[in-house]
C-alpha cells in the first residue's frame, strides 16, 4: 500500500451524512453506499472526463440532492468532507508514484466488509436475518458498480477507440478486470478466470478485487499516456 492514508474520521462523517440522504430516497430505490460513491469518484479522477465530485453526485443523486443537507444547515461541511475524499483518491493514483513501483496496489478505496465476525455480529444484534446476510453483497461490488456507472454516464468519452485497435483492446481488457468483480457466479466468470488466470491458481472474490484494483491503476496510467500524447503535437509546433 502507499504511504498515503484515509482519514477515517473523515470517511466516517462523509458516510453520516449521506445517511442523511440514504433517508430520502424513495421505497422503489435502493440507497447509494459510500462505497457506490467513491467507486464513481475515481473513475472521474482516472478516466478521459474533466468531471468532478459535484457532477457525481449529480448523477447518483439527482440535481436537487443537496435540498436535505441545506434543510440540516450541512451542506458547506458535505462539500468540505466530499472534497477532502477528493483529494485523497487523486493523491493515491499520483502518476510519478504509480510508475516509480506498478506492481504496487497505491488505491486505497472505501470499502465496507462484511467478514466472518461481522456478519456474526450483526444477526446476534438482529440487525439482519440469516436469509438477509445470504444477501450482502461481495466486498467490493457496490465500489465496482459506482466506478462501472461513471464509465457508463461518459461512454462518449471513454470508448473513443476502434474496438479492434491495440488502444481499444487494452481499455477493454482493463475494464474487464475491474468489471469481473460485479460478474455473477455462472458461465461467465469461468470463462473469464479460465481465460486470464493460471490453471492451477485459486482465484476468489479477494483476488477478483485486488486485480480490479490494479486495472484501475493500470487505467489511470493509460488515460494519462493518452492525453499526453495528445499534447505532443501541439508542444512540437
């Protein structure tokens, strides 16, 4: 892991307050995680898009996401928490960190975990039934889902290459790698280990997750080359 940090404290205040908005959404949808949220951050950090925080907020919560938060008098103490997580994702994908070591996992997402001990606690409690806990999803899956969601949100400007093109082929491997935690146990994602992954290697949900993890690094590398060599030309004339 890199030497950078999460400030715990404040990833604890930024998932209380979208607590705070979880409250509002209504009975047909399903709430958005912290988790779904950072997933969806970093990919705007990562990828082609000159988005920000205010524009992922906008697509998971809809334009008038910040009415409750105003409603609390919270909303400039959202901004300063959501910029501070910001920051931090853009500070773990530095790019002279990421090509001084690319075999070492920097990102360091938020992720909640549902352990052994965890889950144990939380039927004791009765927060959740057995049935319930079945349910949780892998570690993981919702980050996945918030980082796959922004790729989608800015197709146009993620899927600029030629599918068949060696640029279009290596997004999509890196895409793949980051889509196959979200796969569904099945035909699918045997193909897909069988596919990438030795014969004799044991591949489960932590090393779906710790690969995904690299292809993120790997793709904010990419991205970067790309707009560099866009520059090119015009620093030449």
């Amino acid at each position: 892991m890199s030497d950078t940090t999460i400030d715990h404290a404040n990833a604890e205040r930024l998932a209380a307050l979208l607590q705070m908005l979880a409250a509002n959404t209504p009975e047909d949808e399903d709430a958005v995680p912290i988790d779904t949220l950072d997933g969806y951050l970093t990919a705007l950090i990562v990828g082609p898009t000159d988005a920000g925080p205010l524009e992922a907020m906008d697509a998971l919560f809809g334009d008038d996401w910040a009415d409750e938060l105003d409603e609390q008098d919270v909303t400039e103490e959202f901004m300063t928490v959501l910029h501070e997580r910001w920051n931090e994702i853009t500070l773990s994908l530095e790019p002279v960190a990421l090509g001084a070591d690319p075999e070492a996992l920097l990102i360091e997402p938020l992720i909640t975990e549902f352990d052994e001990a965890t889950k144990a606690g939380l039927l004791s409690q009765g927060v959740l039934t057995a049935e319930q806990i079945e349910q949780l999803p892998p570690n993981g899956l919702m980050w996945v889902e918030g980082f796959m969601q922004a790729v989608e949100d800015n197709e146009a400007d993620w899927y600029i290459f030629d599918e068949d093109s060696d640029d279009g082929q290596m997004l999509d491997a890196m895409l793949m790698g980051v889509a196959a935690v979200a796969m569904p146990p099945g035909d699918q994602l045997e193909a897909y280990i069988d596919e990438q992954y030795d014969e004799d290697e044991e591949v489960d949900e932590d090393v779906l997750l710790d690969d995904a993890l690299f292809s993120v690094q790997d793709l904010r590398t990419f991205w970067l080359q790309q707009k560099l060599a866009q520059q090119a030309p015009n620093l030449a004339s």
